[in-house]
C-alpha cells in the first residue's frame, strides 16, 4: 500500500472522528437553545430591556430625594420578575425526570439573565444621577432575584413574581421611613441601606445564594399537569 493510499484511507477516520468530537457540542447547544426557549428567556431578555429604557427615560426628568431613591427600585423589580418568570415550566414532571442537565441550565440562566439585568440598568444610569449607583442596582436586583426563586420553588413559576412585587412594597415603605422616623435600618431591608453598606449587601448575597441553590436543586413547584 502507497502512502498515497493510507492518506486517503486516514483522511475519512479523521473527519469521522471530527464530527463525533463536534456532536457533543451541538447536543450541548441544542440543548440550551430548546431549555432557553420553554422557559422563554427571549422574552425575559426584552422585558429586562424594557425596564432599562424606562427608568433612562424617567431619569430625565427631576426628581426630589425621596422619588429618586424610590425610582430605579421600581425598575430593579420588574427586571427581578422578568428573571424569576423563567422558573416556571411548561413539561412538568417528565423534564424533571429525564433532564440531568437541569439545574446546571437553570443556574445558568438565571445568572446570565442577573447579569444582563444589572448591565442594562447600570448602563441606562450612566452619566444620569442614579440614587445608589451600579452597587444598589446589583445588591437590589441580585436579593429581589433570590426572592423570587424562593416564592417560585415554594408557590410555584406563576407566582414568582409575587416575591419582587412584595419586597418592593417593603423596600419604598423602608424608604418612607427615612424621612417619616422611626426609621427601618435592618439589612434585610437593604433597599433603604447605603450602597456601601456591608450588612445589607451580605443579606441580598445570601438570599440571592439560597434562592439559586434552592432553584437549581428543585426547579419551581409547578403542578404536575403541566
């Protein structure tokens, strides 16, 4: 056998043996393109961009102090239940059954979108005065996040949202108190602490961390009918 002749016999093996190296990598890409689109992250991603145009918008026009420390909270919540409406699953039992791959791909969907969330608001404060900076938009949206992670594995994917709804009830009557004593100064209530504040960052860390873990572990209580 010439040399030409293993060249040629070698040259199919190496594309056979290319392709089954590359079809993991589809499967895996396959795999988060389908997981993306049941749980409707596109649609997660516009309302994140919704609420960055809107609070850009409405930072424009002035405010007092108390509107301005009120204002991005609003936004920084609606970005939370944008994120938190992923959890809720449309398969059911059987997705939960078969997919192994599960809590790997609702951990990082949920990070990706916290980061797009706190990218776009901080960026739509940009050379705007934004009360608190890009340091009260990340310790808000990161703790309203795990809030609702929490009320979607305890209520279920539906009402998720209820969690950043009702913290942001509490976070602008925190704020009230600020000017209306006695003044609420817990961490757990961080919306109403300083950016910089060490206590009420390791508070919204926290939650943010269990809601993650209790959200990849278990997924959203959905029912099982779905």
């Amino acid at each position: 056998m010439t040399a030409d002749r293993v060249g040629k016999v070698a040259a199919p093996a190496e594309r056979a043996a290319g392709a089954r190296r590359a079809e993991p990598m589809a499967a895996g890409a396959r795999l988060v393109r389908l997981y993306a689109t049941s749980r409707r992250v596109p649609a997660a991603v516009a309302a994140i961009a919704a609420c960055a145009i809107g609070l850009r918008i409405a930072l424009a026009r002035p405010w007092d102090s108390y509107g301005a420390l009120q204002l991005p909270l609003v936004f920084e919540a609606g970005a939370a239940a944008a994120i938190t409406a992923i959890t809720a699953s449309r398969l059911g039992d059987p997705e939960r059954v078969a997919g192994r791959w599960l809590p790997f791909l609702r951990l990082a969907a949920v990070l990706a979108l916290t980061v797009v969330a706190v990218s776009a608001l901080a960026a739509a404060g940009a050379g705007a005065h934004l009360a608190g900076g890009t340091l009260d938009v990340l310790r808000n949206v990161a703790g309203m996040t795990g809030i609702g992670l929490l009320c979607a594995a305890a209520l279920g994917g539906g009402l998720a949202w209820a969690g950043p709804t009702g913290y942001l009830m509490v976070g602008v009557y925190a704020l009230y108190t600020q000017w209306h004593h006695p003044a609420l100064t817990t961490p757990w209530i961080w919306p109403a602490r300083p950016p910089h504040d060490l206590g009420a960052a390791i508070c919204a860390g926290l939650v943010f961390a269990v809601g993650m873990a209790v959200f990849a572990v278990r997924g959203a209580c959905d029912p099982t009918d779905e």
